[in-house]
C-alpha cells in the first residue's frame, strides 16, 4: 500500500495493538513496539523504543487504555521527541483529552493526531475504520500508516480526517454509541424469536437474515457465528460491561439537547445486567405498599405452570428435548438448565394464557405478563367480569361491550352529549 518505507513506533502491543503491529509489517512498514509486558515487546522501554526510529519525521502511535495510561505515556513522549515528530492517541480516548495533549506537545513542536480505530481482533485480516482528527500537515503526515491500516478499497470508505483535533475520538464516541443501539435491538430479537413455539429454528432465522434483507450487518454475522459455537448461550454470562463511550454519548446528546432514547436505553440495559435483586423495583413495591396498603408477600418459589423452582438455591430439573435457559428469574442460568416454552407449560390442549402468580390473600391469582408476555395475558385476550365479548375482524373477542348493550352491573346510559 505504501511507497516509501517507513519505520514507526507503537506503545501498547494488547489484542488490537499486536494485530496492527503485524497488519503495519505486511505493509512493509517497519516497526518498533514496547509494551510492559516484556514477551511480546520489541523494546525494553519507550526511550529505548524512540532511539531507535530513524532521523527525520519520527512517528508515535499511542495504542494503550484511555486515562491515565495515556496522559503518563503522552507526557514520557513529550520529553523524548522532538520538532517535527507526530504522535497518533488510537485509544479509546475522550475527545476533550485530545485538546490537552495537542496543546501539551504543541509546545515542544510536536504534532498530534487522534485516531478513532474501530474493528476489534478481525481488523488483522479485514483492516481497520479510521477516523481521524488533526491539522491537514500531520494527517498528511502519517497518511501512509493509515493506508496500511485501513481495509482495501476506496480509502473513504475505511478512512475520514473528521476535522479538527479531537474529531476523530468524538466520530468514534458516536459510532460506539450506535453499536450499543445495534447490539441491542438485535439481541431483543434474538430473545423474542426464542419465547415463540412456532419458531423452531432461531439460529437459521437470524442467518438468513444475513443476506438480501435491511437488517443485515457484520454484528448480525458475529451473532450468527457465536450461535453457531455455543448454541445455548450456555457459556455466556448475561453480565454486560461497558467501554464508556457509550456514556459519554450519552452525555454529550444532553449537552446538545439532541434525543438518543435508542442508545441510552441501550446503555440502561447494560447497567440493568448487572443487577440481581433490584433496589429500584423494591423502592416501588414499597412505595404500593404505603400509599395502596397492598399486603406484602414473598415472591413465588415455584412457577405454577411447570413447578419449576425460582429460587436461587434449587437447581433446575431437566426436562429432556427442551431448550437452554438463559435466564430465569432471579437467578443466573448455569450448565443444565432447561427453557420450558410457553406452550409446554400450560400444555398442548390448553389455551396459553401465560402463567398465574398467587395472589393477595382473598384475591384471585395474578397473571404474570413480565414472564408470560403482555400480548398473551393482557385485557384484550380475557374477557374482564361482567363484559360481554364482541367478536373481531379476526373472529377473536375483544372483551368489550357491544355497543348499546348494558353491562352485567348496572343499565347502560348514553354518553351525556358535548
């Protein structure tokens, strides 16, 4: 990709830094990498590693958490390079950081250039999306180190200088909140394809999606692909991390007063991973409690369709030829546990109308539409008492009175008029 040979450096040699190291090299650019951890670095120090570049344009590619970590390895560089040379920050770093660093090595005569790097551990062999940010001299610059980095074909479709210092972090801040809103909406489809009997093949629903359809994507291929190793998802905890960008996404759509309500609940969803009992929902229970008088009551062991047990310290009978159980509950699924479909549990030749929860003393029990689904056991799919059904265009009822007809309690009275 590059005409001239180029001999760099690369602080940060982790699972995306040592892949970049080796895309560089394929490049026929030359490179010098230090990390800490000694079995995988080229140099025993980051002077060790800047002596050794060759005179003239040296270039420094900073590829270590955001943070800390990269303030300390920018100040180590300010003191070791000289006018003229260029430092590439490709961290995960906040775009606010760029300004300081920028004005920090500005004063030594030393260019600065954010890269936001995006394409994981596949990036070694599909190349990297780069969005840059910087004066057009230094972007210029370490173009060829771009080149050999971005994926093959047009260079605007893998690479942009956004702007100014700071753009590049801020494009992928925003790219990492889209993601957060991708992967959502595609494992909510995920789990509702699931909680349906008539859908027998999931896996091979989401593949063929993966071609010809609107919602096709690489995540939708990486998804594919980790069904295809752990059908279950048995190996896979439901607790989600966040890198932080998706945070500061957020921050910056209040600081602009531009609506994200896809991205934050995203991002609330993973805060909601990482919860078990949740103090939220018992501030509301409490809060009924005080204000309804409804009666505490401990929460079902068992589900009463299936007798299956809810509680934490009960294991989970198998039920042979049934699916995994991500989760159920409260309690975290582990090796062995079974899905119980809706129509398995209240049975072939009964209607589904989700499963019954106890309820308060001298109360009928309570449908649970959290578990049972809202469309199954809503007021549309029961008559309430004293109302007559009315059939639909569909042939179902719809639990409300015909019109002109009384109710069973009282004598109908047309609405007084305006």
């Amino acid at each position: 990709m590059t005409d001239t040979a180029l001999h760099i450096g690369l602080v940060g040699l982790g699972k995306m830094g040592a892949n970049m190291r080796t895309r560089l090299r394929r490049a026929g650019i030359e490179v010098t990498g230090y990390d800490r951890n000694p079995e995988v670095s080229d140099a025993g120090s980051v002077a060790e590693m800047v002596a050794s570049l060759p005179e003239g344009t040296r270039i420094v590619w900073v590829m270590v958490p955001s943070g800390a970590p990269t303030r300390g390895v920018v100040d180590e560089l300010t003191d070791l390079l000289v006018a003229g040379d260029v430092v590439i920050e490709g961290g995960n770093s906040h775009f606010g950081d760029d300004a300081v660093h920028a004005k920090q090595l500005a004063e030594r005569g030393i260019g600065y250039v954010d890269a936001g790097v995006s394409g994981g551990i596949w990036g070694l062999e599909n190349g990297y999306g780069l969005m840059v940010g910087g004066s057009p001299e230094h972007v210029e610059a370490t173009l060829p180190v771009f080149d050999a980095l971005r994926p093959d074909g047009p260079r605007e479709e893998g690479f942009v200088h956004a702007g100014e210092v700071g753009a590049g972090h801020y494009a992928k801040m925003v790219h990492n909140g889209i993601e957060y809103g991708l992967m959502q909406a595609y494992a909510e489809g995920f789990e509702l394809l699931e909680a349906k009997d008539i859908v027998t093949d999931v896996p091979g629903t989401l593949k063929a999606w993966s071609r010809g359809t609107v919602v096709r994507s690489w995540l939708l291929d990486l998804l594919v692909l980790a069904l295809e190793q752990d059908p279950g998802l048995n190996d896979i905890s439901d607790w989600v991390e966040d890198s932080g960008e998706g945070r500061w996404t957020v921050d910056e759509a209040i600081d602009s007063a531009v609506p994200v309500p896809v991205i934050s609940a995203a991002l609330f969803a993973r805060f909601a991973s990482r919860q078990g009992a949740s103090p939220a929902m018992k501030a509301v229970a409490a809060l009924r409690q005080q204000f309804g008088g409804t009666p505490r009551s401990p929460p079902p062991t068992a589900d009463l369709c299936t007798g299956v047990p809810l509680h934490a310290d009960a294991p989970f009978p198998p039920v042979p030829g049934r699916l995994p159980l991500l989760r159920l509950g409260r309690r975290r699924a582990r090796p062995g546990d079974q899905h119980v479909r809706r129509s398995q549990r209240a049975g072939q030749d009964q209607p589904r109308r989700g499963c019954r929860l106890p309820g308060h003393p001298g109360e009928p029990p309570r449908l649970d539409r959290r578990r049972a689904g809202a469309g199954r056991c809503g007021p549309r799919d029961r008559a309430r008492p004293g109302r007559a059904r009315r059939p639909g265009a569909d042939g179902r009822g719809r639990g409300l009175p015909r019109q002109g007809e009384p109710r069973a309690d009282q004598p109908w009275v047309p609405r007084p008029g305006p």
